[in-house]
C-alpha cells in the first residue's frame, strides 16, 4: 500500500509537471512567430545565439578546423538533402493536398530577402550554427551521457519538438 502510495504521488507530480510544461510551450510558441517580414532577421539572430551558445557550452567545439574535405563532404550532403525534401514535397503535396498551402507559405519566405543575402545568411550563420547547437552541443552531449545511438535519438527527437513547438514542422 505504501509503494502503491508513492507510485501515485509520483504519477501525479508527473502529470502535473506535464501540464505545466505544455502550458510553458505553449506560451513560448505563441511568442516565438513575430511578424514574417522579419523572419530572415530572427533566423540569424536565432543562429548567432545558438552557435554561441554551443561555441560556450562545449570548448572542443572551438578547437575543431574545416578541411577541404569537410566542405566536400558537407556540399554533398547538401545536394543529398535538397533532393530528399525535393521528392518530400511532391509527396506531401500529393498525400496531403491540404499542405500544399503550407508548404507554399514555407517557400513564399524565400521572397522576404535578395536571394544573395539568403544565401550568405544561410551559409555563414544558421546553417553552422544548427550544426554546431543541435549536432555538436546538443547531441555531443546526449552520446556522452547516454551512449552515441541513443544520443542520436533523444537529439533527433528534441530538433524535431523544437520544431513542433515553434510550427516550423
């Protein structure tokens, strides 16, 4: 009866803490769109926060040099990933004729800036900055702590509710 106790105020404390969290998500969400015209100027103030962030949290991240061979790697990887979501979009738009709005909206920010600056922006900003947050800090850490496939996974997972919570999914 006691461990049955318990138990329950645990779940409770649980469920609880659930609700406050969802409540703080969704306030956090509600603050995180700010006017579209604005979004590039978010995006980049929102890399240049996370790669520090990243670049203060875990100082081995500092010390690492791109090789020639890593920019290869990472163009390759780019074009990889452009033919994916390139395939993903026709799909969705198929499967889910009701997205094809979303999807243009995605798209229509492409407009906001000079095609020149997004790229810069992208190149030089958010594009490491993510790498560096998500991949090296975030994840870094999860492999440490938790072994590098399940690391994988629980870093997969917060990138993904990052996204969910700010409806950039």
């Amino acid at each position: 009866e006691e461990v049955e106790s318990a138990a329950r105020r645990r779940t409770a404390r649980l469920l609880v803490r659930g609700r406050e969290h969802r409540d703080r998500l969704r306030r956090l969400r509600s603050d995180l769109p700010g006017p579209r015209a604005r979004f590039w100027q978010r995006m980049t103030k929102t890399g240049l926060i996370l790669g520090s962030a990243a670049l203060v949290g875990d100082r081995s991240l500092r010390s690492q040099r791109l090789e020639p061979a890593d920019l290869a790697l990472g163009g390759a990887i780019a074009a990889g990933l452009y033919g994916v979501f390139t395939v993903g979009d026709k799909a969705a738009r198929v499967v889910m004729p009701q997205g094809a709005q979303d999807i243009g909206n995605i798209y229509q920010l492409r407009q906001l800036r000079p095609a020149p600056e997004l790229a810069l922006r992208l190149a030089l900003v958010v594009a490491p900055a993510e790498e560096l947050f998500w991949r090296g800090l975030v994840q870094g850490e999860l492999s440490r702590r938790f072994g590098p496939a399940r690391g994988a996974v629980l870093a997969t997972a917060l990138y993904g509710g990052a996204h969910l919570c700010t409806g950039n999914a």
